[in-house]
C-alpha cells in the first residue's frame, strides 16, 4: 500500500470519462489519442518512478445536461491554445471549435494523483502510431484550482485534501468516527467470508483489515464494487472521513446484501434440480429472480399465448380434446426435454390451421368471370367454356363437390394461369402446390411425429400458408411423380382428390382428420400416359394441345409484347415490332405448342433496343436537378466552402417515368436485319420437308410428345448383309415392334407390291435393312409410327420418292389394317407449323378433327386411311403405279 505523498503544485491532467478512480485503486489503461500520449510521455515515461498525473473525471454534455450544474470546465478539442488559463467554478464550461466540429467536457473539480506502476510502449502497425499501456494507482485526492493546457494535454494547479498526521490522530480518538470504523469492518468482515466461503479464497484480503487504515481501506473496498458513476462520484467527493466511512459502509452491506438475495434465490432452486440439468437451473433462476423482483407475469408466458391462441382457433370439439391433452402433456415437461419442442411445435400448427376461417366469395358474375378468362387468355375456347360451365355449377350450388379439373398439355399453354384465373373468379385465395419430382409418400401426407425432423405433408403446409380452409390448391406437375421404397405419392392423392374421402383427410404428421372437402382442387400435367389410372378416374382431363400460328400471333400482339416492353422499361415510342417480324419469328425461330420460347425471342429484340436507348443521352439537365433538390442545408454547405457529402434522395418512379428521361430521335422498329442480328439464321423453313424426302426410303410421320406435336421423319435404307434388321434413334419397345410388323407386312406382300419379281422368294436375301428415327438424343416410342414405317420401306424398295408436302400417322395390324391413335390435334397443329399440306390420318380418327381449329383445317387436305394401300396410295406421286399389276 502506497504511504502518503507530496503533490506537487500543478499536475498533468488525464481525463477520465464517465469513471473515477479511487485512491489505493489500481487500473490498466491504454492511451491511443494524441494528447493522452503526449501526456504519458512528458509526465510518466521521462520522468520514470517520479512521474506524478492528475486522474480527473469528465462528463460529456448529454450526461451532464440531466445532472446540473454540478459539474464544470469544459474543453472539447486537443488543439487548444497554449498557454490559455481558465478558472474552474461550479457551473462553467469551456468550447473549443477544431474542424467544424463542437464538442462540451464538463471536468469535475476534484481529482487522484496516480504514479505509474507499469509502462509499456506499443507502435501500431501500419499507420506507425505511437501507443501506452499504463498501469496506474490511485494515491491522494486533491482539488484543481486552475486549469490550463500545455501543448495538447492539460495541467491543473491544485491543492491536497488529505489530512495532515496531526489531524489523522485528532479524528481517530472521535467517539462517532470510532463508532463508524468497528461497524465499517464488521461488514467487511461478514463480506470477505461469504466471499470465502463462495470462492474458496485465502486470507489474504483479511490482513487488508489489520494493516490498512480504515479510511483508505473505505476507498479500496468500494473501488471494487460495480458502482453508478454518480456514486463514484460520490465516494471522491467524501473528503470528511467520517461521511466517506458511513457511505461505504453502505456500498458495503448493499453489496452483501445482493449476496445473500443471489443465495436465497440458488437454495431456493436447487431443492427442485436434478443434477444433469444445467439449462434448467439457469432457467429456474430467471424465474426466481424474477418472483424476488414481483415481475413474474403469467400473461406473457408462452405457454398460456399458445394456449389463449388454440382455444380462438375453431377447432372442432373431437380435436379440442386431443389438443388438451398434448396441452397438459406440454405443462409437465421442462423445455430441455427432449420431446418439448416437437410437443410445442406441433400445438402450433393446430392453432394455426384455418379449422374454420375461410374467405369469403363475392357473387359470382359469369359475364365478368369470361370477360377475364378471355382477357388473361387468347384461344383455348373449349378450355373456357368448361370453366365457365364449372363456375355456373358452383353459383348455383355454391356446396357442390365438382369434379376435379386436370389440365393436360405441353408447357407454356397456360395450364397454370388458368387455374389462378379460376381463383381470382371465384374470389379464393390460390396455392400452388408443385409435385414434379415428388418421391416420398411424406410429401403428401406427411411424417409421422416420431421421426427426426418430421413434419406435415405438402397440402396441410400450404393451407396452413393461406391460412383459409376454402383455397383453390393447384397440384402442379401431377404427372412427374414417382415411386420408390420411400411410397408412391399418386396413390396418396387417392384419398385427396376423392370427395367422398378427403373430408377427413388423415395427415401422418397432424394424426387428426382435417377437412378438405372445401379446398377446389386443380391439377396440370404434361401427359396423361404417366398418371395411375385410379388417379386419373378421379380427374376430369381437359387437354390444352397447343395453339396455331394465328392464335401465337394474337397472343404476341396483345400479351407478350406488353408484358416483355413493361419488364425491360420501354414502351411502344421506343421499340415497335411489326405484326409480319411476329409471324417471321413464329415460323422461322419457333416450333413450339406454347409461347414461351416466342416469348424468349421477343425478350431478346427488346434487350436490344434497350441497349440501344440506354446509349443515349438523358434529356433531363444534371444541373437543373441539382437545383431542383437543393435544401437549406445544401445552400449553407456549399456558402462555407466546405465540402459537400452527398446525399441519396429516393424517388419513387417507374419504368415509363425512368423511360421519359431518355429521348431517340425515332422508335426502333424490327425489322428483317435486326431479327437475323439479333436472333441469327431462321432455324426452320418450310422447304425442310422437301429436302428429307428427296430421295427414296424417307417417309414423314407425325408424333406426339410431352411438349406437343412433332413432325418425325422416317429414314430406311439397305446394305449387303445377312437379312438383318437394325434399328436406331433411342427406340422403345413399342416402336421397334412396329418396324418388325412392317418389315413383315413388305416382305409379305412384295410380290403384289411390285416390289421384287416371280423368281425371288425372300426380299431380304443377301442384304440387311436400317431404319433411323433422327434426333437420336430424344427418346421415342408409343404405336403411331407403323403406317410411316410402312411407307419408308416401300419407298425404299421401289426406289420411288414420298410426296414432300405429306405426313402420316397411323398404327397398322399385320394384316394391314391401319388403328386409329391418339393425339391427333397436337399432330395435325404440328403438320400446320412445319408448312405440311396433307395429312394422312386413320379413318376412325376423323371425328377428332372437330377439336381442330377451321382455320388451320382450311389450309391442310385431310386423308382418311381404312387399309395400309390406301396410305400407300395416297403417299406417292401420281399414286400407287404397280396398283394395276397387283392383286391388291
């Protein structure tokens, strides 16, 4: 402990913000700022175990403003005047202005000489400052009589406040003060052994007792404490030894106070703990500290929340009980149990599904409903209609349960929108719910609660999401399901899309019926191949085939060109694409059922016209807005001279309002030129046809895919060889029993046919054939493609070429009967795009050309086909000429 000192006259000041340092205290600072390690330097580091500082409190101006005019001296800046003297009162403070910037410091009047017990220096690297570490000790009070600066730091003229020996000796033989000092360490008595007794210390601090005198032992002991600033400040100003023993008898016994409180509180909480639970002692404590305060609030409990939430959920009276029960499991069970937050995670989601909240429909008017449908939608009449007649059902009989509607067509058709059409006309809120991909039984009826990471199916997520029980839910993709050991997913849509079943639909998660009978279910698919036939029952198909280059350039012209302007910031005065470069891209760059690569063609020629505008030059002045934005503060910045921070002002425009500040001298209109720059070389042409068919064993067929209709050549040819057969084009197993049938078919009739003379037997002796289906990458198969095999093989064995303007389709029995397939509109709207003329079809397929558009029927020679010789006669030019020879 250090012994008395004598100050010197005047002191180095240090600042102490917001803290005080006590005599007998010992703290570790580091000094980074200029003038604290000028101040280091001069008074401790040159002048070694001499070096004597001034620790002064200080308050800034925010604090010292709720205070009064307690404190005083102010100095806000290191860059002061030298020399300047300032007389420190109660209620002054001083300003200094450095770089426009004002800054108050409220010193207080009485301070701590420290010495330093530690100096270490420190460079930063790289900026090359200086630093100190400087451990100090608090020694003797004093007051500042004067205070000045001295380069960048400050020095005070003071005097001691500590008492002199003689005066020491005159108070310790004071009745009160000896009074104060028995009471001030039996305190401290009491504290050091609660403290030993928790920390399992030594003896150390109780020789403090013995050896220190009891009015420095007072400063000791209350430096130690977390204190307020204002207490702090307190125990300084306690010049009086008896006020300075009677406060920090107080801080004393307030500190063991707190102990004995934290003690009772810990007896209270472990009679209830086991001993493997930490988290629960923490959590035991809250509740403990939070009863001694009287702030222990039921209503903010999370429990009764969840609670208060269930009970204004509507849940019907049979599954109330059940979660009661789960309830009253839930209160018994600590929050580190492991089934807790499953328990409560689960209570959640029965509060939060709409039981019984639904959304209410506004009369349905059938006039408004089509005119959106025809607004949202160009074509697809039949589509509509359906829906319309969908929507008169449900006006009339707003509780009938209606077929569930499955839209089936290739992409980009609008199967998704109209189900979100049929929502906004019905005044329902629309979920989609994607199950491309889906191979887990889980996603649909969802995990059951024993399970890691379980939760509920797809369906009860997604009306828990709309928070409605009466949604319109679209199950997209319905066709890309799969099966594995995991479940099979369309066999869970069973019970879903059956209104007899899914109004108590059982999800594996929830464990408790739940009501979906009032949910309109919408389904999409691609084909109707994939879909489990017990599925597909509970369905009611509306195909989408695609649409006719009429109908693509309708749609470009009023949808697709708005909505891809709008989404690139330009308008029609910026770029105009005339209805004849709509019909270009339509036949030369799209082959398509839907729009969206129309749509993406169209994307490109506005990005170009958009770098185009954006090149230009903004039409608005950047000085004129300057001044336009101008604010008072702005005007006073740029007055001073000072430099001016900018400032981002948000303006809420859009696109045609960003658009205005961009002017060209005329709108960009496509043409020709740009579409070849912009989109290159026209990637179909009508004359492809023509070219494949050119020489003989090439047939053109029609075949219908996921996408929509495609045309498919057909190509055959032969070798020397063994009598083989030889197959390619990534085939199934269908389409390469068709070749062999139709390989049979020509060898059995190539007498009749022409097709070999009196004395050969065997059509195939010494030579093998090859038929290639093109686009070998994309898988092929299905029963359309006998009577277009059939026709390759004679052509190829009568060396006589296929009309180029003619396609087929058609499947064939071995006795040459030509069956009737499926797909027919798709194909015959595929022969249209590619510029076929005739279309040979089978005749029982004749009452499907009534789902073809006129328009597209009115520019195609639709044959019809009974037998195998009746395509072949249609197929070649001039007809069949070796019909007269045979026996056919």
């Amino acid at each position: 402990m250090a012994e008395s000192v004598e100050l010197p006259g005047r002191l180095g000041i240090l600042p102490f913000k917001n803290k005080v340092l006590l005599p007998g205290a010992i703290i570790r600072i580091r000094c980074t700022s200029p003038s604290s390690v000028k101040l280091v330097e001069q008074e401790l580091w040159q002048r070694e175990e001499k070096g004597l500082i001034g620790i002064l409190p200080v308050r800034d101006a925010a604090e010292a403003a709720s205070v009064g005019p307690v404190l005083s001296q102010g100095v806000g800046s290191e860059s002061g005047e030298r020399g300047s003297r300032v007389q420190v009162g109660t209620s002054d403070s001083h300003r200094l202005d450095g770089k426009n910037q004002q800054e108050v410091i409220h010193w207080h009047t009485r301070g701590v000489a420290a010495r330093a017990l530690h100096l270490s220096r420190g460079v930063e690297k790289p900026s090359g400052r200086v630093t100190y570490v400087v451990v100090l000790e608090g020694l003797c009070r004093f007051s500042v009589q004067e205070l000045s600066t001295r380069g960048t730091y400050y020095t005070a003229r003071i005097s001691p406040l500590e008492m002199t020996k003689a005066e020491m000796e005159q108070v310790e033989q004071d009745p009160e003060f000896i009074t104060l000092s028995r009471q001030f360490k039996a305190t401290a008595t009491e504290l050091i052994s609660v403290l030993e007794q928790k920390q399992k210390t030594g003896g150390r601090t109780k020789v403090l007792l013995e050896t220190v005198p009891v009015h420095k032992l007072a400063d000791i002991f209350v430096a130690s404490f977390e204190i307020s600033f204002e207490e702090q400040l307190c125990m300084l100003d306690s010049v009086d030894l008896k006020v300075r023993l009677s406060k920090a008898t107080e801080l004393v016994d307030r500190h063991l106070q707190s102990i004995h409180v934290a003690e009772k509180i810990t007896q209270k909480v472990e009679g209830q703990l086991s001993k493997s639970q930490k988290e629960f002692l923490l959590r035991q404590q809250m509740r403990a500290i939070k009863e001694e305060l009287g702030d222990n609030d039921d209503d903010e409990d999370d429990v009764v929340a969840l609670e208060r939430k269930m009970q204004s959920s509507g849940m019907p009276s049979n599954i109330w009980k059940h979660a009661q029960r789960e309830l009253r499991r839930l209160k018994k069970m600590q929050p580190q149990q492991p089934g807790y937050n499953s328990s409560r995670v689960y209570l959640e989601l029965l509060a939060d599904l709409p039981w019984q909240k639904a959304s209410e429909e506004y009369e349905l008017d059938l006039r408004v409903a089509k005119e959106r449908l025809d607004s949202d939608h160009y074509g697809l009449t039949k589509v509509k209609q359906r829906i319309i007649e969908y929507l008169a059902v449900r006006k009339l009989k707003p509780d009938a349960r209606g077929p569930v509607l499955c839209f089936v067509g290739p992409p980009g058709v609008g199967k998704t929108s109209l189900a979100s059409s049929i929502a906004a006309a019905l005044g329902r809120k629309f979920i989609r719910i994607s199950l491309g991909g889906v191979k887990d039984e889980a996603d649909i009826r969802g995990h059951r609660r024993t399970y890691i990471g379980s939760m509920p199916g797809r369906l009860i997520d997604g009306v828990k999401r709309v928070a409605v029980c009466n949604p319109v839910m679209l199950l997209d993709e319905i066709d890309k399901t799969g099966s594995d050991v995991r479940g099979d997913p369309a066999s869970a849509l069973l019970e879903v899309l059956d209104p007899e079943q899914n109004k108590t639909f059982n999800d594996h998660y929830l464990n408790v019926p739940f009501d979906l009978s009032k949910v309109i279910f919408v389904a999409t698919a691609n084909r109707v191949q994939p879909i489990p036939p017990p599925l597909l029952d509970r369905m009611e198909v509306i195909e989408l085939p695609g649409y006719t280059p009429e109908e693509k350039l309708k749609i470009a012209m009023h949808h697709l060109i708005p909505r891809v302007l709008d989404q690139h910031g330009l308008t029609s005065e910026f770029l105009k694409i005339p209805e004849a470069m709509v019909k270009l891209v339509i036949q030369g760059y799209t082959r398509e059922a839907g729009v969206r690569n129309l749509e993406r063609n169209l994307a490109a020629l506005a990005r170009a016209a958009a770098v185009r505008v954006a090149e230009q030059e903004p039409a608005v002045s950047p000085i004129k807005d300057v001044h336009s934005l101008a604010s008072p503060l702005l005007e006073n910045r740029l007055a001073d001279g000072a430099e001016v921070e900018m400032e981002v002002i948000p303006m809420g425009v859009n696109n045609h309002e960003i658009s205005s500040t961009f002017k060209i001298a005329s709108p960009l209109t496509v043409d020709e030129d740009m579409l070849e720059k912009v989109l290159g070389p026209p990637r179909f042409d009508d004359k492809e046809a023509a070219e494949r068919v050119a020489t003989p064993g090439v047939s053109v067929g029609l075949v219908w895919t996921s996408v929509g209709g495609e045309v498919q050549f057909v190509e055959a040819t032969a070798m020397g060889g063994k009598g083989e057969l030889h197959l390619t084009g990534q085939l199934g197993d269908v389409i390469k029993e068709s070749a062999q049938i139709a390989l049979t078919w020509v060898r059995a009739r190539a007498r009749d046919l022409l097709l070999a003379t009196a004395d050969e037997t065997n059509l195939l002796e010494g030579r093998d054939v090859h038929i290639h289906f093109p686009a070998g990458a994309v898988p092929k198969d299905g029963p359309s493609a006998g009577v277009t095999l059939v026709t390759a093989l004679v052509s190829l064995f009568s060396q006589k070429r296929v009309r180029a303007d003619t396609a087929m389709t058609g499947e064939m029995t071995l006795r040459g009967l030509v069956l009737p397939v499926g797909g027919i509109k798709d194909k015959v709207l595929a022969a249209h795009r590619c510029g076929i003329k005739r279309v040979i079809l089978p005749e029982r397929n004749l009452k499907d050309l009534i789902e073809v558009p006129s328009a597209v029927l009115s520019g195609l020679e639709i044959i019809v086909a009974k037998r195998m010789e009746d395509v072949l006669e249609q197929a070649f030019d001039g007809g069949c000429p070796w019909r007269q020879h045979s026996k056919l």
